[in-house]
C-alpha cells in the first residue's frame, strides 16, 4: 500500500477538487493524509452562521475534520498560515499570509511531513493555482519545493480541464441553458490546463456522492442552496465526476505523458 499526502490552500479545497480521488485512495486501502496551508479566515460566511463569539477560522478547521472522516483521509495537518484572500487584496499583505510565507522555510515544514509519512504520491496545483488565486500559486511553489526536498518520486498537479468545461458550457447552451461567458480570472480561457496538457484523469463516479457529501460538511462556505449542492445529479456527475491532473517530476521537469486514465501510481 501507498501514501498519498493531497496539499491543498484552503478549507473545502480538498472536496472539490480532490475529494473523490482521496476517497478512491483510502478505499484501496492506501494512507491518505492531507495537509492544508491555512485556515480560511478570507472566506465569507453567511450573517448569522457562526455562534456567538465563534471564530470563522475554527468553524473551517472542524469542517475540514469533518469532510476527511468522510473521504477516509487518515491524518488532517493544517501549516496555520492566513488566508491571504484574492489576488490584489489587502489580505495579500498580512504577516501572517500564505502568500508573502518564505517558501524555502514553508516547504521545509511541508517536506518534514512527508518525509514523515514516507509519502508515495502528492498533489500540489497547477502554476496558475487553477484560477489565480495567490494561495493556490503558493501550494505549487511550495508542494514543489517540498517534493524536491523529501525525494518524492511521484507529483501531480490538481487541476482543471479548461476545454472541458467550454464544451460542457456549450452542451448546456444547446440544450437551452442560459449562460453568459464568464470575465477575466473566471474565464474558461484562463482556468485549468488545457486537454493537451492534463496527463491523467481521475473518474470519481463511484465515489461521487462522498464527495458531494464532502463538500456538504463544508456549510459554511457550500451553503444547501449553493449551486454545488443544487446541480441534478448528472449534471453534477458531468462537472465533476472526473479529476484532472498533470504529472510532474521535480524539479520541474514538465509533463511526462502518460495513460491519461490510469492511477496515481501508474
């Protein structure tokens, strides 16, 4: 058996983009642990949610708990920096942000957990952090530095398939959907990787209502009315039912071509 150790920026990240391949993971008897940058303190929370005197950041944490036990992940870490917001915020400027954190010194921490776990296998994100979010870049600089130093021999790149949600977006549009094309950082254009360059894909369709049930734990962020958990259940298989990833093998390599459905340990 193997150790998968997912690095991921924020609370609920590991559900959405990850959470069906760590149950995959756990399911095959293999030890999955996750490790999360921060706390998400810059996420928004409905007026209300938390108790009185309640801490968004200690909502998150328990959230995140809760979402592992749902995924099988066997061993939750969290590095404790701020959430540093969206890109060109003040959060980006906090002491304590991931973004300004000295990756050397982080990916030190990183690699110790690693190395600890004799990891097999980790995930970062891709190099735009999949949408830009300054966060997301930090886990690719560090993941990556990290991997290098522990000697991992296998790392992937979450992330998404920009060719993939355009011809979802124009199934949609053909079958009468309404849909505008979305500006700027959210654009499929700027999101992901395109099909050329994802080396592997994930189907998570077995695992698939764990991970909705994943996302479901994170309430504070992925409310029941929110389109997450609001999607029919094929259109919610067509959206994510499969998780991409780019192999890559430190340091910085590039792509190394593989079976785009194979395993993580292929």
């Amino acid at each position: 058996m193997a150790t998968f150790v997912f690095f991921h920026a924020h609370p609920d990240d590991e559900a959405i983009s990850t959470g069906g391949t760590m149950a995959l993971a756990a399911d095959a008897g293999h030890r999955v642990v996750l490790v999360v940058a921060t706390l998400g303190e810059e996420g928004e929370v409905a007026d209300g949610f938390l108790e009185a005197g309640e801490r968004l950041e200690e909502r998150r944490v328990a959230e995140t708990r809760a979402a592992a036990d749902i995924l099988g992940v066997a061993r939750v870490e969290f590095l404790g920096y701020r959430d540093s917001g969206m890109m060109g915020r003040p959060a980006n400027d906090h002491s304590g942000a991931f973004w300004r954190a000295d990756v050397d010194g982080a990916a030190a921490r990183v690699a110790a957990i690693l190395s600890e776990e004799r990891a097999d296998v980790v995930t970062v994100y891709d190099a735009n952090g999949g949408y830009g979010h300054p966060d997301h870049i930090q886990v690719h600089r560090v993941g990556h530095r990290a991997a290098t130093i522990a000697g991992i021999p296998r790392v992937f790149e979450a992330t998404m398939n920009r060719d993939e949600i355009r011809r979802l977006m124009e199934q949609a549009r053909e079958r009468g959907a309404d849909l505008q094309e979305p500006d700027g950082e959210e654009s499929p254009g700027e999101v992901g990787a395109p099909d050329a360059d994802i080396t592997t894909a994930v189907d998570v369709v077995t695992v698939l209502d764990r991970k909705r049930q994943a996302m479901r734990a994170h309430a504070s962020q992925i409310p029941e009315d929110s389109w997450f958990l609001t999607l029919p259940g094929d259109v919610f298989a067509a959206a994510f039912g499969r998780e991409w990833f780019i192999r890559v093998t430190p340091p910085f390599s590039g792509v190394i071509p593989g079976d785009r459905e194979g395993w993580l340990l292929d």
